[in-house]
C-alpha cells in the first residue's frame, strides 16, 4: 500500500522518492556555491544539498528539481494543478491536530505510550480458533492494522502531512506551512508530552505470536520523507535551531537503537525489502544525525551484503518472487536500494553503477522495466498490477542513468518532486 506516493515503509518507502544520484563527490568537494551555475548539485555527506539550496539540508529532494518546478509553475498547467491539490492538502492538514503516539486506543506492554505500537499487515484472526494466535495471509491487509487501536496511520498521516506542508511552504512561500510543518514534527518528534520514544520494541505484533517483531522497523521507513521536509522548511525559522538539534539527537538515539536492540539486529539480518529498507533508513538517519561513519560503513558493505545476495544475473529479485504481490515488492525492494544509492552518493559513492558478479540495480531495473504495460507477462503472483508505482521508479531513474534510460510517465504529486529531464 501506497500514501501519496509516500512508500509504506510504513508505507514506504513512504514516497517514491525522487533520486538523489548523480552528484558523486567527497564530502571534501569545494561547495557548489563555487561551481559554474549549469553544475549540478552536490550532496555534501551529512550537510546533504544545505550549501546548494539556500541552508535547506534535504537528502533525497534536489534543488535542481525543485528549482525548476517552481520556476515552471506559472506557465505549466499540470504543475500548476498539482500544486493546486497540494495546497488544498495543505490547508487540511494545518486545520488538523498533528498526530502523535497518544493518539492510539491501547498501551503497550510497557505501560508506556510513547512506545510506538503496531499490528503486522498481513496477520488474522484464526476461524478455527478465534481467541488464538492470529494466522497469516500474505497480501491480504488486515483492515486493524489502520485502525486507532495503534500507531501505524497516526505515523502514516504525520509523514503525509509534514511532506505536504513542507512543500507548500517551498513553493508558496506562506510562513504558516512551514510552522505547520514545524507543528507536525515536534509533535512526534520533541513534545515530551506527545513524542514518540525512539524504539520500534512494539511494532507489527502478532497477537499470540509476538508483542513486536523485527519487520516492525519497517514502519519507520517514512521518516525518511520527515528529514527532508525539516530541510524543506530551515530558511523560515519555523524550527528553532535547537529543536533541529533535538531532533538530530531523537534520530542519533533512534539509530542507536536500529544497530544494537534485537529488532533491529533482526530486521538488519532480513535479506529481502525488511534487510534492504533497514540498510536505507540507517544510511540516511545517520546522515541526518551527523553519524556519516555509521552510514558510511552500511554504504561500503551494500553491493556484497545486499546486491550480491539479493539480484540475480537476470536482475530479478528472488526473495519477493514467491509473493502473492511479486512484481510490487520487487519495485519496493529496489525503492529501498535507491534509497540507500542517494544516501551513498552523499558520501562519494556510486552505488547505482556498483556490479557484483553480473549483478546490480541496473539490471534488476532492466528486470521490471521489460514489464511495463505488459502486466499478464508477468510470471508470477500479483494481485493488483502497480503501474504508477513502476513509473514513480523508473522517474528516478532518469537521475541515475540519464533522461529517457526508460519509459515512463511523470505526473501527479511526481510533478512536484521530480522534474521532467
């Protein structure tokens, strides 16, 4: 499942986010600010696009992109459509109370809630034995999983919302989005009355099976679109400077946790989406919080420990194939591997060209590629063919391969994130 183009990594990779790629450079590169203007730019290790965008530290939201979308949004009807609607989402979301983990129905076994809690997607109630342990059904989405009785779409509507007020604020220029934005994220984030502890103990339960589970670091996958819009919104002063400290430390906590807890080492352990999301979100929480070290050394072991093990010499991904939704988590995967790629190339690594043995993210996009418009060729079980998630992918990368590598189509919210090349 998909939120406006936000991956579910919670819903992940809670947007298809828009490529980082192409500026490979040391984090010892002089600034851009130095370069030519045509150059393109750099993504500078921890300080991200900072030194290119105005002090605005994104990650994975370019300011070529978003500089020539704003240029192109008075005279471009489908850009000046999509910023309609995101203006209209907009004006919702600062009329909406900013969720947080107090919204939820129940307590963790902790007592504690600001423990983030979950129920596991795919996981029933057994008819045989209804007050048993609950039975999987893989792609059939539990309808409580959504539900206020846990955290998952309060987590769901922050990252929608903090995105989407980012944005507005980018290309509006009305101070009361970014405080909107600003409201949003301290909310979960630094409120000590409302924020969230920075641990996944409790996510995707299985009742009956377990009160939280490695697979439920997943979930956090969406505060990877929360980075960028603090980013988004630096030049207001809607955060203050010591609350983007505080929210760097919530993010150095976090990753602790990622690399020493059992969930964490679990879900790092994972090798399908759950082992490659988890590499994406340490790469880029560390970023974030001014660890490059930590993300360089997930950077440097990915083409072995993922690319190697995780694409075959045909490019197809093996470990989603047995999946009744096949062709969407082999997209996903490969959402979470360009992920990862943009936070490498932070760091002067091009993860994207990276080749083990016949092997890498070339070829496995060359894989799903070849189906486009071509769904009952597909080979193996998919129970809702994700074209627009196929297009969001291939849009991406135009930026690691160069404009026109592979059809597709860019509209929608797309259009106010990744510019036409």
């Amino acid at each position: 499942m998909t939120l406006a183009r936000l991956p579910w990594a919670i819903l992940a990779a809670v947007a298809y986010f828009p490529s980082a790629a192409a500026a490979f450079s040391s984090p010892s590169a002089a600034p851009p600010s130095a370069a030519p203007p045509s150059a393109a730019p750099t993504c500078a290790a921890d300080e991200g696009y900072a030194a290119s965008f105005g002090g605005r530290r994104t990650f994975t939201l370019r300011p070529d992109d978003l500089e020539a979308i704003k240029a192109a949004l008075p005279t471009d009807p489908a850009i000046g459509a999509a910023y309609r609607g995101l203006i209209a989402r907009a004006d919702k979301a600062l009329a909406a109370k900013p969720a947080s983990v107090m919204d939820k129905r129940s307590i963790p076994i902790s007592g504690d809630r600001h423990d983030y809690v979950s129920l596991a997607r795919y996981w029933w109630p057994n008819p045989a034995d209804p007050k048993g342990a609950y039975i999987r059904r893989d792609g059939d989405t539990n309808p409580d999983v959504e539900s206020n009785r846990f955290d998952r779409s309060a987590l769901g509507r922050m990252v929608r919302e903090a995105d989407t007020l980012a944005l507005a604020y980018y290309y509006g220029g009305e101070r009361k989005y970014a405080d909107g934005a600003a409201r949003v994220i301290r909310s979960w984030f630094l409120d000590p009355a409302t924020a969230m502890n920075p641990n996944m103990n409790f996510g995707q339960a299985v009742p009956g099976v377990s009160n939280g589970r490695p697979e439920g670091v997943l979930d956090g996958a969406g505060f990877i679109a929360v980075i960028d819009a603090a980013g988004l919104i630096a030049p207001s002063g809607a955060l203050a400077p010591d609350e983007t400290a505080a929210l760097e430390g919530w993010f150095a906590r976090y990753v602790d946790w990622m690399l020493k807890s059992p969930n964490g080492k679990g879900e790092g352990r994972a090798a399908n989406n759950h082992g490659l999301w988890y590499d994406a979100q340490v790469a880029r929480f560390a970023l974030f919080a001014r660890r490059p070290d930590i993300a360089q050394r997930i950077v440097a072991a990915f083409p072995k420990s993922r690319i190697a093990k995780q694409v075959d010499t045909s490019g197809a991904m093996p470990a989603e194939l047995g999946r009744t939704r096949s062709f969407h988590y082999s997209l996903f995967s490969l959402d979470a591997a360009y992920t990862l790629a943009d936070s490498a190339a932070c760091l002067g690594v091009d993860i994207y060209r990276a080749d083990e043995g016949g092997r890498s993210l070339r070829k496995a996009t060359d894989y799903v590629a070849a189906y486009r418009g071509r769904a009952a060729d597909w080979p193996y079980k998919e129970k809702g063919w994700p074209a627009d998630m196929l297009d969001a992918l291939l849009v991406r990368a135009d930026t690691a391969w160069g404009p026109g590598a592979y059809p597709r189509t860019i509209d929608g919210d797309l259009l106010l994130r990744q510019h036409a090349r």
